[in-house]
C-alpha cells in the first residue's frame, strides 16, 4: 500500500491539534497518508483539494471537509490558502462509536446549510481565541470545541455504514491500537517482542505490520513518537537537554542530540526555545 501512517499528538494542555495548513503558500503536495485521529479542514481563504479512494474533493473560502478516522487521503494547494485545521483523537466520541472503535461522518448537512456555515465559523472562532491567549482563553476554547463535538455528533455522524468500509476500518484500526499505546507508553522501554506478545502476535507479524501500513520499522516509528515530545518539551520548557532526552524514553542525552541532528540538522541546544502558543495569527 503506497501511503504513510501520520503522527499525531495534541497541542499542549488540550484534546485536540489545532493549526494552520502547512500547504498554505501554494504549489503543495501531501501525498497519500492516514491517522486514527479525525480531521477537519475548513478553508477560509483560497482553494484546496482533497483526493479520498480516488475521488475529487475541492474545497473552496467558506466551506470544510471532515477525513475520517483511517480514511486515506492525499491533499493538493496549487494556489496560495488560509486553512485551518482540527484534528480530534478517536477517543473523543467513544460513546458514539458505530461499531467496535468506529464512527463515521459526513461533510455536509443536506438539511441545512446553516449547520455548515456554523461549523465553518465555530472553527474559525476557536482558532482565533487560540492565538489571542486573552485572559480565560482556555475556557472559551474548550466550549466552542465542544460546541464543535456536538454539532459533528448530532449533524454530521453517519448511523448507516456500508461493509466494505468497516473492512477497511478494521485493517488499519489493527495498527492504530499498538500505536495507541505507544504514544500513551512512549517513555517506558518498549520493545517488538513485548507489544506482539500483548497483541497477540508473532515479532515477524508485528514486523510485518509496521512496514505495510506505517511504511518505516518498528524502531523508526517509536523513535518518531519520542522526537515528536522531545521537540515539544524543548520549544516549550528551559528544562535541560539530558532531562528531556531522558523524559522521553532516549537512553542518553547523547543518543537524543544524535537522532535530532540526523532529523533537524543541528544540535538540540541551538534550537530557539519559544512559547508554544506563538504561531502566525491571522483572519
């Protein structure tokens, strides 16, 4: 299968990741890739589109598409954009799942175009009282999140699912469950063995497994998981390099600098700490 796994870890202190399109200059490409997490794109400015089993999504200023938990999906930006975009772990609608860990939405409200154009502007709210980090924000943002939750719950959510897509579902939920736990045990010594064992399966299976629907090795992966918490704490704490290579499952500080050179091209200590809450503002 020629597509990639994609990490996923929520912004700090919340339930969710919330960012600007990374494609928004243009001339982009993001090639064919899949997450556990649920992901909606509402476009504000400009023009995006979206590829899901072949078939042509666009998306222009004013509307947005929700990619389904599992679901591959590539993107294309030929032109400049202004993109915001949410992406929900699974586990926020556990209690609405459809059948074992699945649940399914659709993009659109055929009963009113009123609901769509809320969702488009509780999302441009919630990224706007992201970026003022006004006193309370945290409040405020939480409530439209959830206001958001609802809204794909009670007008989006797709009670009828058809047999092939449960299929689908399954093959790739299989990968997501280990990785789960991964991202959820990331700082203890994890090995192949341990997890195919506890998974019910055999270290060639698991092996296996990693390759063809996560595209990179059991290590690559836990290593990316680590990287991606380490870089985190580093932009967002003054705690020294050995204690966050440390606090992140990395044997030794040394072993950290060393995988973040060869991922970032310099060392850990000439990275410009910042807070985390200082991205672009915009709309």
């Amino acid at each position: 299968m020629e597509f990639q796994h994609e990490l996923i870890i929520p912004n700090e202190g919340f339930p969710f990741k919330l960012f600007l399109f990374e494609g928004r200059n243009g001339n982009y490409v993001r090639e064919k890739h899949w997450h556990t997490s649920i992901e909606i794109f509402a476009v504000m400015e400009g023009s995006l589109y979206f590829y899901i089993d072949e078939k042509e999504y666009p998306l222009k200023a004013g509307e947005f598409l929700i990619i389904n938990s599992n679901e591959v999906h590539s993107i294309q930006a030929p032109v400049r954009n202004e993109t915001i975009v949410l992406q929900i772990p699974l586990k926020q609608f556990s209690d609405y799942f459809t059948a074992q860990r699945f649940i399914r939405f659709r993009s659109r409200n055929e009963e009113s175009e009123e609901t769509d154009r809320r969702m488009v502007s509780l999302i441009r709210e919630m990224y706007r009282v992201y970026v003022s980090g006004e006193t309370g924000y945290e409040f405020r943002i939480r409530a439209v999140f959830y206001e958001i939750l609802y809204l794909m719950v009670s007008a989006y959510r797709e009670t009828e699912v058809e047999e092939n897509a449960l299929k689908i579902s399954r093959r790739l939920d299989a990968l997501s469950k280990i990785t789960t736990y991964m991202r959820e045990h990331y700082k203890e010594d994890l090995r192949l063995s341990g997890l195919a064992a506890m998974f019910g399966y055999s270290d060639a299976y698991l092996s296996r497994m990693f390759r063809k629907y996560a595209r990179v090795n059991f290590k690559t992966y836990l290593q990316d998981i680590r990287m991606a918490y380490a870089y985190k704490e580093l932009l967002n704490t003054d705690h020294t390099i050995s204690s966050i290579a440390l606090d992140n499952g990395f044997a030794s500080s040394r072993a950290f600098s060393r995988e973040f050179v060869k991922r970032y091209g310099i060392l850990p200590g000439r990275v410009e700490r910042q807070n985390y809450k200082n991205v672009k503002k915009v709309l």
